[in-house]
C-alpha cells in the first residue's frame, strides 16, 4: 500500500527526483516538473491545479498547506539578451525555496521566496522575500501584515512603518536619490 495519496490527472516530471512523505495528498491536477529536487514533507496536503518547478530544490516541510493553485518555483526564464527569444535562452541561477513546517498558502498565491514556520500566505499573494517563522503576509509583492509575538504570546499587526515591505521601497528610494 503506497504511503501518500495522488489523485487523478497529476503530472509528475521527473519522477525520481520528487520524493513524498508518509500520509502526504497530492490533489487533482498538480504538475511538478522536477529538473532539481522537490521533496513534500509528511502528511502536508499540495491543493488542486498547484505547479511546482524546480531546477535545485523546493523543500515542502511537513503538515504544509498549499492552496489550490499555489505556484512554486526556485527558477527563472533568462530574459537580458534581446537577441533571442526568451525561450531559448535558458533558465536562470535556481535558488532553493523552503517552505517551514505547518505553513498554509491561499488560493493562487505565487512562492518565489521561503517561508518560516507556520506562515500564512494570503490568498493572490506574490511572495518575493523570505518570510520569518510565525508571520502572515499577503499583496504583490507580500508583505508582512501580522507576526507572533513571543514576548506577549499573541499575534500583533504591523503598523504601515513596520511593514517590510514599505521599508524596502523607501530604502531604495533614497538609494536611488544618494546616486
Ligand atoms: C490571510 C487571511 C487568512 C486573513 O488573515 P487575517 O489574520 O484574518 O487577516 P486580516 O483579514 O485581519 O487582514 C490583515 C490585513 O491583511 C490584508 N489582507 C488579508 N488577506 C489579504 C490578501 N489575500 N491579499 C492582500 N491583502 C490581504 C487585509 O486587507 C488587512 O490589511 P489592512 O491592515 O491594511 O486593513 C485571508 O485573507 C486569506 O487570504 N485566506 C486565504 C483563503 C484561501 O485561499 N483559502 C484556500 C483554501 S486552502
């Protein structure tokens, strides 16, 4: 008796490069093209019409939740040379993406960073940058909107000085101005 479950209609390229863990669902439709690694952690659950690609490694901890349609993938099209086509220029340095243990994915949302532990991505979300353990983010590009705070033991939102995101811009804003 196999250990995990794939529903029908799965797509799995590359086949000895994925590896899946005991109790693990693989629902309808999911295409996973693994060129490098992709290992899905026990009793984690991958929703229908997810795309996973990998040309190194995409790690899916254990007990992840992937929303339908959530897309991961640790690489890029090559797109600098105008010359050619983008399809014939070949794919961009892959850099592992690591989703912690007990994380959850929305609806479409897009992985192109890590996630910490137990982190939530909300639905539609871009993720460009790695997430800490116990966050929630979510917009394109996703920004941390709520994170666990141990001191208190209760979950805080950020206010709009403290989003990451909003930071990042205004560091390179003023980057761009000093040049
Ligand atoms: C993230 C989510 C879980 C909400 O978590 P929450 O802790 O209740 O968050 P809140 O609703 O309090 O929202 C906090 C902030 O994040 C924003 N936000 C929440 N979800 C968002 C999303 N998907 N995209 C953009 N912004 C989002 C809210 O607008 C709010 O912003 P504000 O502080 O500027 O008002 C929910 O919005 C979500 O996206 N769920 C995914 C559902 C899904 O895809 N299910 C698939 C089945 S597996």
């Amino acid at each position: 008796m196999e250990e995990y479950l794939i529903y029908k209609n799965c797509d799995l390229r590359n086949r000895p490069n994925i590896q899946i863990g005991k109790g693990a669902v693989i629902q309808e439709s999911v295409w996973i093209d693994a060129r490098g690694k992709v290992i899905i952690g026990e009793g984690s659950n991958i929703g229908r019409r997810c795309v996973i690609g990998s040309g190194k490694l995409v790690k899916i901890g254990k007990k992840v939740l992937l929303g339908p349609g959530t897309y991961v993938n640790d690489m890029d099209h090559a797109y600098q040379d105008i010359t050619k086509p983008i399809m014939d220029q070949g794919i961009t340095n892959p850099r592992p993406i690591k989703i912690g243990d007990g994380s959850w994915t929305g609806i479409n949302s897009v992985v192109r960073a890590s996630m910490g532990k137990n982190c939530v991505l909300g639905a539609n979300s871009v993720l460009t940058h790695d997430l800490p353990d116990y966050c929630m983010a979510a917009g394109q590009p996703a920004i941390i909107r709520k994170q666990y705070d141990p001191k208190t033991k209760k979950w805080k939102s950020l206010n709009w000085i403290n989003r990451i995101g909003l930071l990042r811009k205004v560091k390179k804003y003023l980057a761009q101005l000093l040049h």
